[in-house]
C-alpha cells in the first residue's frame, strides 16, 4: 500500500506552492509552515543607516517553526542586505516543517537616498511610460518602482532604461534594460551625457538612453530611451516622478 502525503496550508501572508509525494503503507497529512511577515512590507530604509528586521513568525499549524533569513539584491547584485548600497532587497524567509518541507516568505525591502534634483538625481521613482509616442493602450501609469543611485565614479545609473515597459508593464520577469549610465554635467541646465549601450535582458537588442529633463519643483524627471531589435525601433518616453521618503 503507497503511502501518500497531501502537503496543505491555509493563505497568509506569503507562502510557497507544493506538491503531493507518494511513499508506501500509509497515508497522513503534513502542514506547511504558514509565515506572518511582521511590520511593513515592502520597508523603506535610508541609504547609511541602519536595518533592524521587523521578522516574521513561521507556523505549523500551532507550533512555531524556526526561520533562516536570507537577503538578495535585485539590481546591484549584493548577496546580503548591505544598507550602504541603494538598490532592492528581496529578505526571504525559510522554515522546515516536520516532514521536511521548505515553506518561504518574503519581504520587500528598499535602501534608498532621495536627491534634491539640483545636486542630485538620485531617489526612487514610479514610472508613467510611452512606448513609439502613444498614449492609446500602449502606456502605463504610476509603475513602482524604478531606481537611480549615483556610482562611485560620480555617474548615475538606473535600473530599467525602458521605466518598466516589459518588467513591470507587462509583467515579463528579469526583462528590464539595466546599466543605463547618465552623466550629470550640470543638473540645472539639464546638461547630461549618455555612455555606454545596454542590451535588454530578455529579447536582447541594442539600447541607448538620448534624453534627460529633471524639474527639480515638480520632482519628475523625462527619460528618452530608443531600442533597437532586428530591424525594429522602439522609442520610450518614461515621467518618473520622485518618491519622497
């Protein structure tokens, strides 16, 4: 007789999705660990200071299950949660269940600086974009979220040089453009230049960033970006407006 083991949870807050595993002589039920993610979600965290987690409590039906913690960033390829670096961390936790299942939770966690768009462009921004000028069914409104941080060498570069078009407009994971530099000549003449080439992520392509506006009492900042894909071009037109944190 096979012995057939029904994985089961109740919805909470995050969860992972699992599987029916069959054995032998006997049937039983095993409950995955259903995670509570404590305090807020996604977190914001000023660049430099310092990042106590809030946690989460892992449960197997009553019992409290021990949890790992674990943290990725998203952009800047960090393997821990290092608050020095702006970028998207995603804190996952991770709890054993007494047959031996792994469920996971996860947090948003975001280190971020908010420049003053006169000496600075950084912060992090939600996205309004265009693609090829059009407003008709081919836009998105207010995507969260897109980041531009300053680099060592006094460039600034950001996250997705498409303002989210494909990642998060259509939600096409890992299809963002990154490694978009622009470099500020002079901020309040809207002075920048634009070095390098990026290649998409996902359809691949060349991508040029060819235009930057920065309103400084406005807080948004206008983006032109052109891809170029066999023998296709696109044009984006990305408003990203400033989050104040």
């Amino acid at each position: 007789m096979r012995k057939i083991i029904i994985a089961i949870f109740i919805a909470s807050s995050l969860f992972t999705a699992c599987s029916n595993v069959e054995t032998d002589n006997l049937s039983q039920i095993t409950t995955f660990a259903v995670f509570t993610i404590t305090g807020d979600n996604p977190y914001f965290v000023k660049q430099g200071s310092t990042y106590v987690d809030p946690g989460a409590v892992a449960k197997e039906g009553s019992k409290v299950v021990p949890t790992v913690t674990t943290a990725l960033g998203k952009y800047r390829g960090s393997t821990t949660l290092d608050t020095s670096i702006m970028d998207e961390y995603a804190v996952t936790y991770s709890a054993t269940n007494s047959d031996g299942f792994v469920g996971k939770g996860s947090r948003k966690v975001i280190v971020y600086k908010t420049g003053d768009l006169i000496n600075s462009i950084e912060g992090v921004y939600t996205s309004t974009i265009l693609r090829n000028g059009t407003n008709d069914g081919d836009s998105y409104i207010d995507i969260e979220y897109i980041y531009i941080w300053k680099n060592t060498d006094g460039t600034y570069q950001i996250s997705d040089s498409f303002g989210g078009w494909y990642e998060f407009g259509r939600a096409i994971a890992h299809s963002e453009s990154p490694g978009g530099i622009i470099k500020a000549i002079d901020i309040p003449t809207n002075n920048f230049t634009f070095p390098g080439t990026q290649t998409n992520s996902y359809f691949g392509g060349t991508v040029n960033i060819t235009g930057l506006t920065v309103n400084p009492i406005t807080k948004k900042l206008v983006l032109n970006t052109t891809w170029v894909t066999g023998t296709t071009t696109y044009n984006f037109l990305a408003t990203l407006t400033q989050v104040q944190l």
